[in-house]
C-alpha cells in the first residue's frame, strides 16, 4: 500500500514494529515473581499511578522517535504532571540528537559515539497544555496556533511525545493492559505493562499535545485503529518508560515508533509554564 504522506504532528504518533521493543531483562509469570508497585490489573493500576503522579513534582525525560528518514531523533527535558495527565514541560534548548534506527531499550543510555548533531535543534521552550512558550516567557503560542516559528518544531515535536497524558489515557478504560512480570531498569525492579488501546479511547482521556494528536487520526477515520503499547513501573507507582506503536498493517501509514522514558524523580527542579 502506499504510504501516507502526513504532516509531522501525525508522524509522532504511527510507531514502528512492537518487536523492535527490548528489555534489560525477562519478563517473569506475575504470579511467581515479585512484581514493585502495588497493581495487579490495568483497573487499579489506573488508580495508583495517576495518584503517583499526583504526588511526584517532577522528573527528567528523553524521548526517542523514529521516523522515515530511518534515524531515531532524541530530545530530553524535564516535566512536572498531575494525575489527570496535564502539565508542563521544559525542553531542553539545542540538544536534539539522532542515531540510527534501532531497538527501545528502557533504562538504556546513549555514549556519544552513537549520537550525533539532528539537522534542526529545539528552541528551549516550555510547553503546557494551553500551547508553547518561549523559554523567557515573552511569546506564547496557543495549542492550535498555525503561525509558531520555525525554529520551535522541533520543541512541538517534544511537545507531543514528551506528554504524561499519553501515560494516563492508556491506563484509563479502553486498554487492556495486563501484568508481564518484573524486569530491572537502572538496576531498579519495575512492572511490565503490555496490551492495546484504541485511538478513540487515548483521545476521549488524553489533554494537550497529545489529544490534539489523537485528534488528528480520529479525522482520518482511524479511530477503531489499535495501538500497541508498553510500559514499565516502579515501586512508588510512577512510571519509568513508555512505548507506543501503530503497525502500518492497520493504517498504511509509514512505519513510525515514539518512547518516551522517565527518570529523576523529584531529583530535578519542577516546572511551570512562564508567566505572562
């Protein structure tokens, strides 16, 4: 079938393979392993994490998104959310890498032999779920602004993927979600998560850039569509890394993944959106 040719606000959200997914460790029977966190189902899993969220105040970031141009770009930031899945968000200014395609690794960190300079860089900027501001806090442009500069795509390509909402849509109903095992992330035991959402679904419970996105495939009639998605728990019921594709089997849409990984927990300065 030929591919889609698709602005990249869509792009973001039309992952690659789920076996390009690895994992620094076997996924084990929940039954016969102990597994951190206090969920056992995506019901209350659904319950504990967005109070976890609600609790945290902030976390350290890096997203990794494939696209066809067949390197995976990574952008990192920090981010402070609340349980409902809105925030804010701190992109770091000019620290766009990319590397060549490969695996999602949760937990897994990039030496500079592997990564190089992207061709375009973010601004700096701080996203909320209203719309972008510049890191000064001078210009803001609303979520559905068609006039944002060039040299912020980059930080609305962030913007989209670096979004706990992505995290909470698919914990609430409509997933089916269910218990792998334990793994170790940082030499840390976490809860695998694996199973399948619905675009419908992740739009109806998603805020922000990412419902703006999820809102963008419903208008092309894919909201039936399922998506593949992972995710990786800890023992505080916060969660550590996610994984989100769309197999181009159920749209035609080019092969595209995003992971998004979080880490520092209340070890980095929380962040909200500039005044003014």
């Amino acid at each position: 079938m030929t591919a889609l040719k698709l602005p990249v606000a869509v792009l973001l959200l039309t992952p690659l393979l789920a076996s390009c997914v690895g994992s620094p460790g076997a996924s084990a029977d929940p039954d016969s392993v102990p597994t951190p966190g206090d969920a056992r189902s995506r019901a209350e899993l659904a319950e504990v994490l967005p109070e976890a969220l609600d609790t945290a105040e902030s976390a350290s970031w890096q997203l990794l998104s494939f696209d066809s141009s067949g390197l995976v770009t990574v952008n990192t930031g920090r981010l402070s959310c609340d349980g409902d899945g809105s925030g804010a968000y701190a992109v770091d200014g000019g620290a766009t890498q990319s590397m060549p395609e490969g695996a999602f690794v949760p937990g897994r960190d990039y030496d500079d032999g592997e990564l190089s300079p992207a061709q375009t860089q973010t601004a700096g900027s701080i996203a909320t779920d209203d719309g972008l501001h510049a890191n000064s806090g001078g210009d803001f442009w609303p979520l559905d602004s068609t006039d944002v500069p060039t040299d912020y795509s980059e930080d609305l390509a962030a913007a989209r993927g670096a979004n706990c909402s992505h995290i909470t849509a698919t914990v609430a109903d409509g997933s089916d979600l269910r218990l792998e095992g334990a793994v170790e992330i940082d030499g840390e035991p976490v809860s695998h998560w694996k199973g399948t959402a619905y675009i419908d679904d992740l739009h109806e419970n998603a805020v922000g850039y990412a419902r703006r996105e999820y809102a963008t495939l419903t208008a092309m009639n894919l909201g039936e569509a399922a998506v593949d998605v992972e995710l990786w728990v800890d023992d505080e019921n916060r969660p550590v890394a996610y994984f989100q594709h769309l197999p181009p089997d159920r749209t035609g849409l080019q092969p595209r993944w995003f992971a998004l990984s979080l880490r520092d927990w209340n070890d980095v300065t929380p962040v909200t959106a500039p005044a003014g």
